[in-house]
C-alpha cells in the first residue's frame, strides 16, 4: 500500500485502515475518545507530520509539492488507457497544478511558465476520452484556469472539443462547455457557435440557460462586433425571460434581464419598452426578485437622465410621460412581497435629488418599516439609505426621526453611528439635546472614518442651531482628550476653528479648549498648527489675553523643537498686538535665545531684538489703577510700531511671486540706471503659476529648436530685445502662445500677445519646416476690422531657415478703452529661396509666397491679469465705491460648464477655492484680478441653474468705474 505512485489521500485512508483493524485484533471493543486521540497519533507518526501538540501549524497534502514532479506525473495525459482506467489519479495531479499556479505562497520560480503552459494545456485536452463526470468538471476547471497563461494562437484546438461537448445530451456538460468557451471564442468565430448559444438560451435546463447568458453578457463587453451579433438574439433572451417554470429558472430570468437591459444600451425608447412590459403589478411575469432588481436599477438610470435637465425641485410626473411610467413602476414596486425588490425600489427613489418631497413619501414609508425590521441587514440598509437622502431631503426624512432614534440603541455600532449622523441632520433641538448624551458612549466604538463625518455633521448642526454651540465644543473637546487618529484629530481642531469664525461669542471658549488639548497633545503637527491658530484669534478674542501665555510658556520648556518654535512665534504674535504684554514676554524669549536649537535661536533673538527697539520707541503707559473699565486706553500698538509692522502685517505678495517680479523689473532696459526708487508698488505685476492658464512671466521667447520650446523665465524679454519696440514702456502682461495653424503644416506659426498701457504688440514666432528652402523678411499682415485699434508698424524676421524659429512683430495702438473682442485676419508674407542642400548657398532668386493664417482674437481676458488677493472680503468691502452689477443667461445645460467659460472670458482668477462647484442648481463664484495699469478688479457671480440655461447676476468693482464697465459688456 506504500507505493510511491500513491497520493497522499490514498495513503491516509489506508492507514486509518491499517491501524482501526489492528486496535480490532487486541480488542474487539469500540474506541472511546482516547483511543481515538491514539490512532491519529500513530498515522501522524506514520507519514512523518507532527501532532497537533508537536506544532499547532496545520497539515496540508499539497504543502511540499514540487513542479517538476507534477509536471513529470501530468505526462499520463497522453496515455488514454490510463485516464480512462484511473480518472481519479488524473483529478488528483489536475488539481495539484491549480494548486502550485493559485496559491499566494508559492515561489515565483514554481509557477508556471508559458511554454509549461502551453504544454499542459495540450496534455488536457487528451482527457476528453474520459466519462467521468469529476474529471470532466475538473477539466472545465482546468482550463478556464490556464488559458490567460497560454499563447492565444494555442488554444483555439480546444474548440472543437468544447462544442462538441456543447451539444451533448447531458446538461452538466454543456453548461460546463459554455462557461470555458467566454475565454477562447472572439469575435471573429463567435458567429460559427451562434447557433448552438442561442438553442442553449431556450433550453429547458437552467443550468445550460444560465451558463449561455452568462457567456452572452461577457461577449457583448469584449467588442462592437460581438454587440452586433448578440443584438439577434433578442428573441430568445425574451423567451428566456418569460419563460414560465418552477423557482429553479429565477437565475434564467435574473441572467436574461441583464443581457436585455446591456442590449438595450443607450436606448431610452427600448429601456421604456421594457418598463413598459413589466410595469404591471410589480414586474407581471418576473417571478425572479434579482431580475426585477435589475430592471428597476435600468428604470432609476432613465429617469435620472430625464432629470438631469430640469434644474429646479419638480414634480417627477410633470417631467415627461417616461418619468410617469417609470416612477408609477418603481411605486408599484414599493409593495411587493420580496423585501429586496421593496428596498430597491425605495433607494432607487430616493436618489432623485431634484424632485419635490412630495414624490418621496411612499419610498420613505417603506424604509421607515425597515427601521423596525428583526433583521440587522435590514435596518442597516435603511438606514443608509436614509443617511443619503437626507442631504437633500431632510424634512421628508424627519418622519422617521423616532425610528431613527430607536437605531441609535442598536447593537450594530454602524447602525447606530449611522443614525445619529441622520438625526443630527434632520432632527430638532431637543433630538439634539438627547444625541448629543448618547454620543460619548457611541463615538467609542465606531471607526475613524466615521467618526470624521460624525465632527463635520455636529460642525453643520452647530451652524443651523446656535445656541448648542457650547454642547457641541464639549462634547468635541472630549474627544480631543480621547485616544484617535492624527485626521481625526486634525478634523476636530478644523471644526472648532470653523466655529470660532462662524460665532465670535465662542472664541475664548473655543481657544480654552485648544488649549488644554495642547498641554498633551501628541502630534507635533497638530500643536504647531493650534498655536497659530491661537496667536490669530488670541490677542483680539479675550479682554485678558494674558492667561494664553503660560500654555505658551509650557510649550517652549517641554516640547520638541518644532513645537517650541511655533510657540516662540506665537508669544511674538501677542508682544506684536498687546503693548501690555511685552515686558512680560521679553524675558521668557530671552531664555529662548539659548535654546539649543538653531530655528528657535534665530527666532527669539530676532524678535528680541525688534520688540527692544519697539519699547524704547513707544513704551507702554500702564492705565491708573482706579480708572474704570470703559475708561482703558485700547491695547493696540502704535502707529508706526516696529514690531507690529514687522510680525504683523503680511506681504502683499507671496516670495516666489517676488521674486518674479524683480527679475520682470530688472529685464526692463535702462531700469538699473533710473533714479527711481525700488518699492512694490513700481514692480511689475506677475500672476499666479498655479493657474491654467496664466503665464509665469509677462513675457515669452521662443528658442530656435522649435515651436513648442517655450521658454516662459524671461518676462518680455523678446520684447525689450528689439530696440525699436523697448521705447513703447513696460509689458504689463503676455498671454500664452497661441497656435495659427496645425503643428504638421508647412510653416508652424504661433501669436503671444504683449500688453502694454497704450499698446498690443504682436509677437508671432514662425517655424520653417519646409526642407531646403528659406524664409526672408517674413512678416504678418493684419486686418482689423474695427475702430479700437490702429496698426502703426511691423518687424519682420529677416531669415528663418529650415527647422529655425524666427519671430516678427506687428505693434497695435488702443484708440480707446473699451475692450471688447476685435478678430484680426492674419496673412503670412515672405520671400522664399531654394537652397542647396551641399553649399547651403540660395540656388536661384527668391520668389514671393503667401500662406493664410487662422484669425487672432483679442478680447478681454487679455488685459487683466490672474492676480489673487490674500482676503476677498476685505478687499471687496475696500472697493464699494465704483460698482456695476448686471445679469446675464448664458446658454449652459451645467452650472459646473459655465463656470470655466465665465472664467475664460473674464481672465480673472476664482478665489477661496470658488472654482468648484459642489451644487448643480446654484453656486458662488468670486473672482479678482489686475487690468492693464495695475487696477484691481473684484468681482462676484452669482450662478442659478434655470430651465433656459444658467442665470449669472455678477456684479464687479474696480478702482475705476469705466473698468467695470467694459467688463460686463463683454459678456454675451
């Protein structure tokens, strides 16, 4: 029985054998549990494995397989006598071969290679001789398994084997045949099985149905022509579908509603067909719950599409007679017997964000019975589904609020999170009163994820209810004190700064609280971030902004120096806005200016320094001690103060926006020899890198390797290069390099349009790609049509050869300041010779060439630069004097279209992040920037989603009142 041709199962059976018939011989009495412990002992010694007690490591008959050897055993595949004689010892070396290939511990150099692959491959395909249904299975199995492995031009020789057992008589067979096919069939032989597919769709087996659907829904996704083929088979798919059976064919129907709705597509009047079919009661005919899901998923698809193009809140059977049929199926739906088809029916409604509350009564009636279900999975998936809905449509899911609440004492912890965040947005005072003792006890036990969206919620609550606000910052100050994640914590310390812009009643509440977080905070991160934050709102939110400086104080003597150097600048901060604070601050920065850390030395000695000489300049006058309160002179530095002008205001423009600009300064000719004195407000204007869009510099130059090596460092440069063009001032900015023509035509030309206070200079960089030939005084001519502006000269390019760039100039004078959109017809004119490609010397005279240009537009967004400002709403309150407002109704099915274009034409900049929007019917876009001249624009655009388009009423403010506008008329 140890023969070495045995398997490892063979030989376990025989030895439970071996040693059951030798207990038998001593003792003809049954075995209690220890002689049973003892047998399996003695066959565990027998193979050589270790008992449990031994090594508590499992055994598995596979463990030590080596390829070679399975490999060297699969080669009795070949033999037919024995696959037919021992089909298990086949099944046995097939499923080691799957083992070695799909289990996640096996070495990379055991796996299987394509040529041993393909090999196998082969071999199996001789035990289709086999009857045996397990090896025949195993087969199936086999190759599903091995053909990603194998060469794809290989295992088309199956083919003929698969159909031939595809046609078999026995179901097993066929449907197994089917299911290995998807891997091999393509398009190109599908139509010689087409046949045989479609009498498997109609079959009376449903397993040989369901394996056929499903291998038609696998082919319709891999191409168009396999789209092609299976559209014919609509006919059987239906027969499929209404085929009339036991609940064993509940799978058919399930498998042929799917293929018909992915037959269907994009095709909305055969989608409302089939709801159309089915609406009746439910779904008449569909006996199968999951087909029934799906075509109630195919019906919530249609009517959002619907949807998408009405703005406002709707009644959905107003909308159209298919969102009627549809929703009138989907509410039949709501009372059929399967729980699952009700819940998909009342989530498929739910999310119908743009229909009045109205319409979803019926749906939330139906979750609100779930609430109470026995079933975990069931209170769970309403729950949720509640959750989403009430972002749209609280006061509809405020019906459900006291089964909500009986959610909140579930043992699922999910359950329970889940509805408190639900209550917190539909609920009211007292519900919030109620949540928020339960809600320590619940933030225990739920992930961190969640209890990140649990922080933004009570931020929102807080915002609509007011008055909780101090239940609130408790309970958040409770759990900063808590264990958590450093994104949780971070997300409290963003709600509780949130707060404290939102009410500033709450400042000092909202700073005590920070500040005993800090004394045990664990994120050096976080800490930094907390005292700038208390540096910000500290000197201005309390009437004693002394008592924040000993968690200062604290931080300097016990922490890292990271921290300790944030708290240095934060004990700056308040010497900087309280006069009376500094001869209290000064001797604890002096202990600082030991510190043995660089930054935190460099940092106290130089704020030593500047708050000495701010002392000595405007010393601090202690009030009489009997004065009265009201009577306090105000605690804020001095005009001219040293130390508040240095630690307190803020560069107007950021380092590398500076740096900028003194490189755009200094390119200008003659500006190192000018007497004038160098202060920001004579610096040249850069706008923001990190906008698409806007430029890096105010000017561009182009190298001579190729249009598209741009070289966006020198601002102007190209400009101030020509003598004839540097007299005309500064460049106040450069658009980005327009393309004229295609980049494979003959001659590649591209504009950059220069701005200057009275002038446009046009810069059109010309590339030669035309083989032995070159270009002489090429130049552009232009031609406008319009009174604004007015041609004074051009520049050509006096030789561009071939694969060179050259440039040329045409200079445009403003004969007024209105800016609306002129187009400027272009022609290219020049000289071309034919070279000689040895001597590289012209072969005859030149001759003249035109070659038309595509037209140039010069508009608005072209003279204002994308400059942002550090406070929108400082700024727009500082320009209230000169205002222009205006509405307009722009041609947009999407406000999140509009935006970008409203953008393009403006050239402005959005500010505070207003470039995303977050809603589909209305949004806020605030936008600022510089117009020729350096005056500053603001604007605000308000956007409405409407039935006709998208309503912008947007009002500007500028410096100038003709600035304003001339920008709004330019918006058509």
């Amino acid at each position: 029985h140890r023969s070495s041709h045995q398997t490892a199962s063979d030989k376990i059976f025989f030895l439970v054998l071996y040693h059951i018939n030798k207990e038998r011989a001593k003792s003809r009495q049954s075995f209690d549990q220890g002689d049973m412990e003892q047998l399996f002992n003695d066959i565990a010694e027998d193979l050589g494995v270790k008992t449990k007690d031994e090594d508590e490591t499992s055994f598995h008959p596979y463990a030590h397989l080596e390829k070679s050897r399975v490999l060297q055993d699969a080669r009795i595949f070949h033999d037919s006598e024995i696959v037919r004689r021992k089909p298990r010892k086949c099944c046995t070396i097939l499923a080691k071969i799957l083992y070695i290939q799909n289990n996640p511990a096996t070495s990379q150099a055991s796996t299987l290679t394509q040529v041993e692959a393909t090999d196998l491959f082969f071999a199996a395909t001789k035990l289709f001789v086999s009857s045996d249904t397990s090896l025949r299975r195993l087969v199936y199995l086999f190759i599903k398994e091995i053909i990603p492995l194998c060469d794809p031009s290989d295992v088309i020789i199956v083919t003929s084997c698969l159909t031939k057992d595809m046609t078999s008589n026995i179901g097993l067979y066929r449907s197994n045949a089917i299911r290995a096919l998807v891997n091999i069939i393509d398009s190109s032989m599908l139509g010689s099985i087409e046949r045989y597919i479609k009498q498997a769709i109609v079959d009376n087996d449903p397993r040989v149905s369901n394996s056929a659907l499903v291998a038609a829904s696998h082919w319709f996704t891999r191409s168009s022509e396999n789209k092609v083929i299976i559209k014919r088979w609509v006919g059987e798919v239906r027969e499929a579908l209404l085929r009339k059976s036991s609940k064993k064919h509940e799978m058919v129907q399930m498998n042929a509603m799917r293929l018909l709705v992915q037959m269907k597509g994009k095709d909305r009047l055969g989608i409302c067909k089939l709801v159309q079919q089915f609406s009746g009661h439910a779904g008449k005919g569909l006996k199968s719950p999951l087909a029934l899901v799906i075509l109630i998923r195919a019906c919530g698809e249609l009517i959002r599409e619907e949807l998408s193009a009405v703005g406002s809140l709707v009644d959905i059977r107003e909308v159209s007679s298919l969102c009627k049929l549809g929703f009138e199926f989907l509410e039949a739906s709501l009372s059929h017997s399967e729980e699952l088809v009700s819940f998909e029916a009342a989530r498929t409604i739910s999310s119908f964000h743009t229909v009045e509350a109205q319409n979803l009564v019926h749906a939330i009636d139906c979750l609100q019975k779930m609430l109470i279900s026995d079933r975990s999975k069931s209170r769970f998936a309403a729950v949720k589904t509640l959750s989403a809905t009430a972002n749209h449509h609280p006061r509809a899911v405020a019906r459900c609020n006291e089964g909500l609440e009986k959610c909140v004492e579930d043992s699922n912890k999910q359950i329970a999170t889940m509805a408190v965040g639900t209550l917190l947005k539909t609920g009211n005072e007292q519900v919030l009163d109620r949540l928020m003792l339960k809600l320590d006890s619940i933030v225990e036990a739920i992930p961190e994820e969640e209890k990140i969206s649990l922080v933004s919620i009570l931020r929102d609550m807080c915002i609509q209810y007011p008055s909780k606000y101090q239940s609130i910052l408790n309970s958040l100050s409770s759990f900063l004190s808590r264990e958590g994640t450093f994104e949780f914590k971070h997300s409290i310390v963003n709600c509780i700064t949130s707060l404290m812009q939102q009410f500033p009643e709450a400042s000092e509440l909202c700073l005590a609280h920070l500040c005993e977080y800090i004394e045990d905070c664990e994120y050096s991160m976080l800490s930094t971030k907390i005292m700038h934050i208390i540096g910000k709102f500290g000197p201005s939110s309390s009437q004693y902004p002394s008592r924040y400086i000993r968690f200062l104080y604290n931080r300097i003597m016990l922490d890292n120096a990271i921290v300790r150097a944030a708290a240095v600048s934060t004990l700056v901060l308040f010497a900087s806005s309280c006069p009376s604070l500094r001869l209290s601050i000064l001797p604890l920065l002096r202990i600082s200016c030991m510190d043995e850390n660089d930054e935190v030395r460099d940092r106290s000695s130089i704020a030593v320094k500047l708050l000495e000489k701010a002392i000595e300049a405007n010393p601090y006058k202690p009030p009489d001690i009997e004065a009265k309160f009201d009577e306090l002179p105000p605690n804020v530095p001095a005009d001219g103060d040293l130390a508040a002008y240095a630690f307190l205001l803020e560069l107007p423009v950021g380092f590398d926006q500076l740096k900028r600009s003194i490189e755009a300064y200094n390119a200008v000719p003659g500006v190192m020899y000018s007497d004038e004195a160098l202060t920001l407000s004579c610096l040249h204007l850069t706008e923001n890198s990190n906008d698409e869009g806007a430029s890096t510099a105010p000017g561009v130059s182009l190298k001579a390797n190729g249009p598209s090596n741009i070289n966006v460092r020198d601002p102007a440069g190209a400009v101030y290069a020509i003598p004839e063009l540097s007299g005309f001032g500064r460049v106040f900015r450069s658009s980005q390099s327009i393309a004229m023509t295609e980049e494979e035509t003959e001659y590649v030309v591209r504009c950059t349009k220069h701005v200057l206070d009275h002038h446009v200079i046009l810069q059109f960089s010309i590339h030669n790609t035309v083989e032995r030939q070159m270009m002489r005084q090429a130049v552009i001519s232009v031609d406008i049509d319009s009174e604004l502006y007015e041609i004074i000269g051009d520049i050509p390019a006096d030789k561009i050869s071939y694969g060179d760039t050259g440039s040329c100039f045409c200079v445009l004078h403003r004969k007024s300041e209105d800016i609306f959109p002129v187009t400027l017809s272009c022609q290219l004119h020049f000289v071309a010779f034919d070279m000689d490609p040895d001597s590289n010397e012209p072969l005859s005279s030149g001759y003249e060439e035109e070659y038309t240009l595509e037209d140039l537009i010069i508009g608005p967004a072209d003279f204002m630069a994308k400059s942002s400002v550090v406070d929108f709403g400082e700024e727009w309150n500082n320009l209230s004097k000169n205002e222009s407002k205006e509405k307009f109704l722009l041609q947009f099915s999407d406000i999140g279209k509009a935006v970008p274009e409203l953008l393009c034409t403006l050239g402005m900049v959005p500010c505070d992040g207003t470039n995303q929007v977050r809603t589909s019917t209305a949004h806020m876009l605030h936008l600022s920037g510089a117009y020729v001249g350096g005056h500053k624009v603001l604007a605000r655009a308000q956007l409405l989603l409407q039935n006709d388009g998208v309503l912008v009423k947007i009002a500007v403010r500028s410096e100038l009142e003709s600035i304003c506008r001339s920008l709004l008329s330019c918006i058509r």
